[in-house]
C-alpha cells in the first residue's frame, strides 16, 4: 500500500505537463525539440516563455507546418530582444 498522500493539485499539474509535452512533440521537429530541452536546462523561465508562445500560436491555428530549429531560433531571438532593457544616464 502507498503511503503517500493523493494531492489533486500536483496530479492536475502532472497532467497539464503531460498534454503541453505531446504538443511540443506534435509542433516542433526532432532537432528544435533538442534545442528547446537545452535550453530549459540553461535558462528554465526563458524556456517556459517560448513553450506558452508555441502553445498559443498551436492553439489558435496560426502553426501550418512543423517548426524547425531555424524557427525555433528566431522565436527565441524575438522573446530575448523583448527582454533587453536599456538604462539611459544622464
């Protein structure tokens, strides 16, 4: 018997992971998959920004064909560049 505790709220969490995974999977090719888990391991908010983005973009439709590495690139040039401030002196 199982000791541990039944906790919705992380089975519900386990979950969501689960069905954002098989989409990733679904929308990006093998190699932008490669890139996308290398750079959860360096930066793990920059990769959950991309993966929302990439979700988003699946769910309304925009995606006609699979992401490459080379897009998968640009999408995060573009989240990187959004995240640049600049602090002028006087």
């Amino acid at each position: 018997m199982n000791n541990t505790p039944y906790d919705p709220a992380a089975a519900q969490q386990a979950e969501m992971e689960k069905l954002k995974k098989q989409v990733l999977e679904r929308i990006l090719d093998r190699d932008a998959l490669e890139r996308l888990s290398r750079v959860r391991l360096g930066d793990p908010a920059l990769a959950q920004q991309v993966e929302l983005y990439l979700l988003q973009l699946a769910q309304s439709g925009k995606l006609r064909e699979l992401i490459t590495d080379a897009k998968l690139r640009e999408v995060l040039q573009l989240i990187t560049d959004k995240k640049d401030i600049t602090i002028r002196r006087r």
